[in-house]
C-alpha cells in the first residue's frame, strides 16, 4: 500500500514505523472474517481493512474526526487479523500509532475522559486493592450492575505461597490488577513450579506491564511502566541479588506476557533501555510453554482431579498477540484431562479485551454472549482460560465455573 506522509509525520518515529507496516498491507482481505467488531456492526471501518485506510488518511494528512477515533475506539486489538494476515501486518503496533495521533486531535468529550483516566490510573493504583475489598465487603447490597463487575473474595488458598527453595528460579509479574481480583492465579501458578522443583521470585517494585495505558492511547505512560518493571526485574536477570540468577520471567496473564514480550520493539528507540529491553523480552515466557516439561514431573504427583472435564477458551493475547496455539489443551489433556475447544469460532474475541469490556460495554457483553454459546454445547465441568480479564468477563455470563486453567491443576495436585 503506497502513502505519502504529510510533513508532520513524514520524519517522527511514529510516522516511519507506521508507514513500514503500510507498506505491507496489500488489501487483499485475508483479514476480513476475522474482523469480530464488524460482524455485529456491520461497517467495513469496524474491520481491520477499514481502520487501515482511515489511519492511512490521517498519516497523508486528512482531516481526523470524532468518528474516525470511535470506529479506531471500536477494535479490540485482539490481533486475530495477523494471524491470518498474508504479508505480515503489524495491525496491533499500527494501531497503537494510530489511536495515539487521533488522540492528540480529536477532543473527547468530559465523560469519555474522566473514565478513561479512572481506569488508567485507578487500576494501577495501590489504593485498588483496598478499595476491591470494600466493594467484596458490601458485595451483598450492590446493584446486580455493579455487583457482576466485583468478584468474591478468593478462598483460603490464595495466599498459600510456597516456601521451599529451589536451584532451579523464575521471576513472575503479579499484575496490576490480578492480586486484589483474583489473587489465586498468582499462588496458584507458584504452587504447581513449586511442586516440579522451580522456585517462584517477585519483584516488589514492579506493577503493570504497560498494556493498560498504552492501550488507553497513553503511550508514554505505557512506556514508564515499561521501564520501571525492566529496572525493578534487572538485580534478578543478573543474578545480581543473593537469591541468584532467574532462567525466565513468566506471566500467567496472556496479556501481559504479549506486552512484556513487545519490550523489545517498544524500547528500541531507547538508548538507556533497548539493550535490556530486549534482554527481558527474550526471557519471557507464558505460564503455558513451561507445560512440555512439567508434564512429567507433576503427572505422578496428581491425585483426584475435581473439575476433569474442562472447556478451553484461548485468550486472544495467546494465540493472536504471542502465536501460542495448542499448547494448553494438549498438555492439560496429557495430564488426564479432557480439554475441549469450541467447535466454530474459537479463533474469535470474547469481548474483554482489557479495558473494552468498560468502555464499549454494549459490544463486549454481545461478543461474550456469542462466545458462551460456543462454549456451552461443551457441557464441561468447568471453563479455563489463561487471561484475568477473558476469565472475569466471561464469568459474568455463566453460572459454569470460569477459572485460569493453572487453578484446576493446581487443585488436583492438592488432592
């Protein structure tokens, strides 16, 4: 696809980058039934293909509307158009770019801002946590409406984290939001390492990975975040500490191990940070690819597995944002589970997608609804996911337990 910049974006970084993934795109459509917001709405602007021409426009200098920002609002950055995408287009990274120069143009109104700032720098608060538990203390007497968006508190074990210590170490980011939310998945992802012999480290100093506000057209905010946890994780990689040296650092978020794995590319204009971020970046692994070697060292440790039957939806940051397909299921299935994926449309979002589920409630709930009809037929004891916000999300739709799948291993190594 030929552009040509206007003057303003012709020598900014931003501009350059962009204009290399443009190039790319050669509009063949490939990326058409992937599209899930334009399913529902309609529009070819709701799609991938759309939104390229529009930020192509605002690149060669078109005029940048109040719609252009609400179909560019609209997308989920679920990347699902490059997996199918022919000629490699760095969708996701294009439309980082994209909704930060409409952000600078397009005036929100009060409201949109005001939220969107709450968001941004209450989910990252430290005041998050305790403000949850007062939601969880009066849970009870809140409006159906507020009630479905705060979970109950976790169970006894949540805060059961392994004391052993072993040769073998890794390093794991908590999250920002999922030790107040969901503090189980941390525990329970320290527990199973544990039980094959890995020794789980956290940095106190790190907190969000930098998807939230970069995702919220924050990008420097983003990239903060970013270099606070590269500087807080460093002592670790180097084994610079009296705890040793880690062999990687693991995220039980798709979410966010799809953003730390991005370090790399979102520091390498950095001369301070691009050598370390890249380092960090390559240390990186989902929770799932450490399966093929745990398999064998916990199968004789499990005992009674409570929830055997499991339906398996696959994060969009799993297998769009990181290409990690299969994993899960198979290992899981190794193991003596029976993981099963929808029979159709498996590939497709189901409407979390971070902040989405806020901020575009009314195409959130349709795609999650869409996705529950997909998963039901499954009749599955339980469904697991490996992402804080596909689990939340979808947990509001069901009465069928909605969990992280580390828990339900977690529980059969419990017995």
């Amino acid at each position: 696809m030929q552009t040509h910049l206007a003057a303003e974006f012709k020598d900014t970084r931003e501009g350059q980058q962009a204009e290399a993934i443009l190039r790319k795109c050669v509009h063949c459509g490939f990326c058409t039934p992937t599209r899930p917001t334009d399913q529902p709405l309609g529009d070819e602007l709701d799609g991938p293909r759309g939104r390229i021409y529009l930020m192509k426009q605002v690149l060669e200098g078109a005029p940048v509307t109040r719609s252009t920002q609400l179909h560019l609002d609209r997308c989920l950055t679920c990347r699902n158009c490059e997996s199918t995408c022919p000629s490699g287009v760095e969708y996701g990274h294009l439309v980082d770019i994209g909704r930060k120069l409409v952000e600078e143009r397009v005036e929100r109104p009060k409201g949109e801002k005001a939220l969107r700032w709450l968001l941004k720098e209450g989910l990252t608060s430290p005041l998050f946590g305790p403000a949850l538990k007062l939601g969880q203390a009066v849970r009870p007497l809140l409006p159906a409406s507020l009630k479905n968006k705060v979970p109950a508190k976790g169970g006894a074990r949540a805060h059961q984290w392994p004391t052993r210590e072993h040769p073998r170490k890794v390093l794991m980011l908590l999250g920002c939001v999922q030790p107040a939310m969901m503090p189980n998945i941390n525990s329970a992802s320290a527990r199973v390492l544990d039980a094959a012999g890995i020794q789980t480290l956290v940095a106190d100093e790190a907190g969000c990975c930098g998807a939230l506000r970069t995702h919220l057209n924050d990008i420097d905010g983003g990239l903060r975040d970013m270099r606070r946890n590269i500087d807080a994780w460093w002592p670790l990689v180097e084994g610079l500490t009296s705890v040793g040296k880690v062999e990687a650092i693991v995220m039980n978020a798709s979410g966010c191990g799809v953003t730390v794995k991005e370090y790399g590319h979102a520091l390498a204009h950095d001369a301070d940070y691009a050598e370390r971020a890249a380092r960090v970046s390559a240390l990186t692994r989902d929770l799932s690819e450490l399966l093929p070697e745990l398999v064998p060292l916990l199968r004789p440790k499990l005992r009674e597995l409570a929830q055997r039957r499991l339906a398996f939806h696959p994060p969009c940051t799993l297998q769009h944002g990181q290409q990690l397909r299969g994993g899960v299921e198979t290992h899981l299935d190794a193991l003596g589970f029976e993981v099963k994926l929808a029979t159709s449309e498996s590939h497709l979002c189901c409407g979390s997608a971070g902040t989405y589920s806020v901020l575009q409630p009314e195409l959130a709930y349709s795609l999650r609804d869409r996705k529950l009809a997909q998963l039901e037929p499954l009749q599955a004891q339980a469904i697991v996911s490996a992402n804080i916000g596909c689990i939340q999300h979808l947990q509001r739709g069901t009465t069928t337990p909605v969990r992280h799948w580390v828990e339900v291993l977690d529980e059969a190594l419990a017995g």
